[in-house]
C-alpha cells in the first residue's frame, strides 16, 4: 500500500524552504514530505528525517540514493530531538516539520494490531524496544476504572464505561488477545446506532490505546518547546495533528509562547485539506496544520 502524505502543498508553502537551508522532518514516515523539501534546499540544504519505527526508517532509505549527502535519517523519538541534533552536528535549523499522523503502511502491518480491519495481535507499539506496555497489556491488566478513564481522555469515547466493564467481564472467560476479539467486546458495550455512524464503532478505542501505548500526548508536549529552542531566527514550526486532543496542545502550546514573545502564530485557526486532496485521499479530512514562526 501506497501512503500519500498529508498537506503537501501546505507543508511546502508553510515550511517555505530556500536554497542551502536546512530542515528536520520529526516522523520521516516514507519520505514524502521530506521529498518536497530536499527539491527545494538544494545544492547543500539538508534533511534530518527521525522516525521512531525502524521500518519507516527502511522504506525513507530511497531519499538517501536520490539525494546523496543532504540526508540524515535517524531511528529515534522525537522527544529526543535535541540529543539528536547535537550529535549529528545539525546546526542551523531553519524549519522542523511535525507530522503526528500514522501511515498506511502502519495501519496495515501483520503484526501491530493498530487497524480494526485485519486480525492481529493487540501490540500498538510503534518499537518493539519503546516499552514494555502493548495494548494487550492495558486490556487485560489494567482496572475497569482506568480503562474507563483511558477510553475518555483518548479517545473521547461516549460508551467509555461500557466498554471497559464489558473487557474485565470478558477476559475472565481469557485473556484478550487479537484486534477482533476486542472489536466484538466493544460491538457488545454500544448501541446499534452506534455501529451505523460515520466512522467505525471501535475507532475512537483503538486510537485511546495506541495513545495510550506510545505516551502519544505527552511526547507532544516534550518536542515542542525542544522544537522552538532549536530553531534559528525566523525558522518556521509546522505541525500537523490529527485528532482534537493533540491539536489543543498544539493551540496552547502556541498560545504561550507567543505570549512569551518567543514565536509568531501564522495562522489563528488550523489549516485543512482541500476538496480536492480529500477525493483523492480521504484519510486527510482530519488533518490541522498550525504554524509559527520563530522570533
């Protein structure tokens, strides 16, 4: 499966890359963002693309061959930015690029359990050495009440409390182990109704986890004060969220720091796909982009 990478145009016009200057891609993913940018910071503009699943770090190699020397591709959070930068000597920085969303190569692999669509063992875990907490772990392990509280935060889920005591009473009869059986315990919890909405009914439940599992939200707040500081004057933050919990931070993280008189927000309300990047890529329809400019 081809992965299309959101908000190119966007990204581009937003990162507004120049000859010779240098960018850090902070989830590389498959290189489509990054691809944009190294047309654009040539001849000796460079690329640091960081990623922390190892097989998102595998399918970028290609812009290694195509681009020579200007790229740079790390195995890594990017919580651990600034670490990074000052080993691979990775100074000025003129632009770093936050992409929160999943590929579909991710979405779609054997043995992750992050889709609903496919059978798999209830991992989540974008690296296998990130930790040692996995989805399974959280359904079968934690209590009723912080499942509950889980499903709430994460992912905002109306039936939070159902649901949860609908996975303790079920894994008494075993443990909980694949994608589908966690679908069926989550069909049993809600409504019919709920089954016919918009979106599947076991979306909002799988996105909690795989938060949950990745310590996504809170990895967000780490790299973007880390983001600011490392940016050279009129260097330019651009990020794209995909669900409201982490726009919010985004938005109030901005907020501050342009109080703080360290950043300029560019643009007051989030940036989002246009109609005609949604018929060709629906996965984009809850895309943000936010931007600021570095003082």
């Amino acid at each position: 499966m081809i992965h299309t990478a959101v908000l190119k145009k966007e990204v581009l016009e937003n990162l507004a890359p120049k000859q010779n200057e240098n960018f850090v891609d902070c989830t590389v993913g498959e290189g489509g963002h990054a691809e944009d940018i190294l047309r654009k910071n040539g001849p000796a503009g460079k690329v640091l693309g960081i990623d922390l699943d190892p097989q998102q770090i595998v399918a970028s190699h290609w812009l290694e061959a195509t681009n020579k020397d200007r790229v740079i591709l790390v195995n890594d959070t990017y919580t651990h930015i600034t670490e990074i930068v000052e080993r691979k000597e990775f100074q000025p920085i003129n632009g770093i690029l936050l992409d929160l969303g999943m590929s579909s190569a991710q979405l779609v692999r054997d043995h992750k359990g992050f889709s609903f669509k496919v059978d798999q063992g209830l991992d989540m875990r974008y690296n296998d050495e990130a930790g040692y907490l996995t989805a399974e772990k959280i359904v079968n392990e934690w209590t009723e009440e912080k499942i509950a509280e889980m499903l709430e935060d994460y992912g905002e889920e109306k039936f939070a409390k159902k649901i949860a005591k609908n996975i303790v009473e079920q894994r008494k009869l075993g443990r909980i182990k694949t994608t589908f059986q966690l679908i069926e315990i989550i069909k049993d919890a809600t409504p019919s109704s709920y089954w016919r909405g918009k979106i599947h009914y076991a979306t909002r439940a799988f996105q909690a986890l795989r938060i949950a599992v990745n310590d996504e939200l809170e990895n967000v707040k780490r790299v973007l004060p880390q983001a600011v500081s490392l940016l050279a004057e009129e260097g330019r933050l651009v990020v794209i969220s995909f669900h409201s919990l982490e726009d919010r931070i985004v938005k109030q993280f901005f907020a501050e720091e342009s109080k703080k008189g360290t950043i300029k927000i560019q643009n007051k309300k989030p940036i989002t796909a246009s109609r005609d990047e949604l018929g060709k890529n629906p996965r984009a329809r809850s895309a943000k982009l936010r931007v600021a400019i570095k003082i």
